[in-house]
C-alpha cells in the first residue's frame, strides 16, 4: 500500500499551541500508517491525556496493541525514570536519593531527557517502522525538542558535573565501608549510597541525546509536522515556532496541519438571496407563518461566510509567509472526532490526496 510521503519517516511528530487538535492529528496520521501495513506506535508526551479520548481505548504506561499494526502508550517521563531505576536498584527508591535529587535539580528536564532515552530505544529495536509523537503545546514541545542538545552539551563540556558524577562514584567505594562499620559499632557513621555507575549513566545518556538530536535533524528519517488553526494569534504562534526551529535548532518542519476549517456548505443561492430584498419578501409571504425562517437561513448563510472568509484569510497569511510549505487543510467537523471509527472516516478525507505542493524550502 501507498504510504502518503509525508508521513513515510521512523519519527513524526506533531506540534503546535494547546487547542489545535495536535493529538487528533497525530492519531489520523496513526491510523493512515497501520492502515496502509505500517507497524506503528502512537506515543503521547501531553500530560492532558486526551488520547485516550481520541481512540476511545484506554491507554497505559507501555506500548498496546490498540487494532491491527497500531499500538499507542502515553509516555510519562517521571514514570519512565521510576521504572528505569527501580530496575537499578529494587530494593530502594533512588528518585529520592540526595545524588539524584541535586542531578535533577541541577538538570532541568531530566525526566524528560529519560523520556527520550525510551523512545531511541523503541527505534533501535525496530518493534515499529514508525513512531508518532504528540507533543504537548508549543512551550512544552520546545522544552522537549532542546533537551536532546542542551543535556548532551552539558555532560560533555560542563567540569563541575563531571566532578559530582565522579565524586559520587568515591562516595559510593566509601559507603560500601560503612556498611561494615555500621555492622561494628550499630550506628550510621557514613552515609549510604545505593551501588548505581552514575557516570556511566550519564555518559550513555549524552550519547543518546546526540543521537537524537540528529534524528531530528535528519529529514529523511524524521518529520515535524506543525498544527494550526486559521485564526490570527494561532497563525502568529506557528509562524514564531517554525523560526525558532528553523533558525535555533536547525530542525526544517516537514508541513503544516491547517486543522478546523470552516467548509464551503453554503450554496451561492443563499448569498444572492441575501441582498434580493424582492425575492425573499416573496418567500416569506409564500410560507406564511414561517417567514422567519427566509431570515434565518440568510443570517446563518452570511455568518458562515464570514467565518469562511476570515479563514481563508488567515490561511493565505501563512502560505504567504511559508511558501515553500506543504499545507493539509482539515475541515471543521459537525461533531467531536472520538473513536477509530471516526477517525478512519476523517482519515481517510485528509489523506486522499497529497498535501498542496510547494516549491523546495529554502536553507
């Protein structure tokens, strides 16, 4: 089967502000890849949980088979590092260990850096061909995309950490001492310090991160996708995200989602009735009582054309700023897109073609 070539990558990910439709975008793009053969893992990172709400099946902490080639897990960076170092150490909670603690504080975005680590490892087991990534909005999703490149620079150039990962590591020879002295004299002398190769933690998370920082990069193997609506502040929020990607990590968005747009339904009659005075008092004397409903339809005609309008509008500002994009323009629905079943249905409409071509974008 064909596979729509923007979303034949390893890695898509979807983000944009909070309201868009990210995680139903990201689903739709889910569902396409499984239908057309992809094994495919839909993952979340946003904490608001609605992609139990998208597929309508309850989603855990591990990957789970959802229908056919599609598995989806929502990805909880504080319950990855819990399960990471239970492994490491079973017998005691190490999230609560000073060491750890001072490394968290000292590393903003740690669990999220972890997080990352889970995913690299999905992608060199090769479970899935393709893992679909629904971020969290634009602030979050930036945290999360900077990490990789942020915590990988700080491991390897930043002296002082080097020194508290080594230094733990004579802590730990110490400790190991203590434990015999404590088994002498019955009381703590030295403190405990759990047997975990802290710098060989770190080193193989700086490792990873620099991996997958150029997975990101890589356009071949990996596309961003951007999700929009056609409405002024979110436009100028896409617009502001796709420089700072652009520009500050080298990372080139693959195509914009233009998610919630108002579809032409009204019929030209309408709009022709609307300024013909003569006509419509005609209708109105010809239903009688129900001559209101002339107005009515004229009012709803003139509202939905101006919605229509305004996003039109607003679209042709974001293709005027990003020509070379491809853009998809998903239609409002008359109701919520909850299910496989709607979102086969709705999938099926967005990829029937292949998003407007562009020119090639500019470096």
């Amino acid at each position: 089967m064909a596979v729509p070539k923007d979303l034949d990558r390893e890695l898509l990910l979807f983000v944009g502000k909070g309201g868009v439709g990210k995680t139903t975008m990201a689903a739709l793009a889910a569902v396409e890849l499984a239908h057309n053969g992809r094994r495919t893992l839909l993952v979340t990172i946003d904490p608001a949980q609605r992609l139990e709400d998208a597929l309508a099946v309850p989603v855990g902490h591990r990957p789970k088979a959802v229908r056919g080639k599609l598995h989806a897990m929502m990805l909880a960076p504080e319950k990855v590092v819990r399960d990471y170092l239970l492994e490491a150490s079973p017998e005691r909670d190490l999230t609560k260990h000073p060491f750890y603690k001072y490394i968290s504080d000292y590393l903003p975005g740690l669990n999220e850096l972890m997080a990352i680590g889970q995913l690299v490892e999905f992608r060199r087991e090769r479970d899935y061909d393709t893992i679909v990534l629904d971020t969290a909005p634009t602030g979050h999703a930036l945290s999360f995309l900077t990490t990789p490149m942020k915590v990988r620079d700080l491991l390897q150039e930043n002296l002082f950490l080097r020194w508290a990962v080594r230094g733990y590591s004579m802590f730990q020879k110490i400790s190991r001492g203590g434990r015999a002295l404590r088994g002498l004299v019955g009381r703590d002398l030295i403190p405990d310090a759990p047997d975990i190769d802290f710098e060989a933690l770190f080193k193989q998370i700086a490792a990873d991160m620099g991996e997958v920082h150029e997975l990101l990069r890589n356009e071949d193997a990996t596309a961003l996708h951007l999700v929009t609506v056609p409405e002024r502040l979110a436009v100028e929020e896409t617009l502001d995200l796709h420089a700072y990607l652009t520009e500050q990590l080298d990372i080139w968005p693959a195509g914009v989602f233009v998610n919630k747009m108002t579809p032409r339904l009204v019929h030209q009659d309408l709009g022709r009735l609307a300024e013909d005075r003569q006509t419509r008092a005609r209708l109105r004397a010809a239903l009688g009582a129900d001559g209101d409903l002339v107005d009515d339809l004229v009012e709803a005609a003139r509202f939905h054309e101006t919605r229509r309008r305004m996003n039109e509008l607003h679209l042709a500002a974001l293709r005027k700023a990003l020509p070379a994009m491809p853009m998809r323009e998903v239609p409002l629905q008359s109701n919520d897109v909850y299910g496989l079943d709607r979102l086969d249905e709705l999938a099926r409409l967005v990829y029937a073609a292949e998003p407007t071509p562009r020119a090639a974008q500019k470096r």
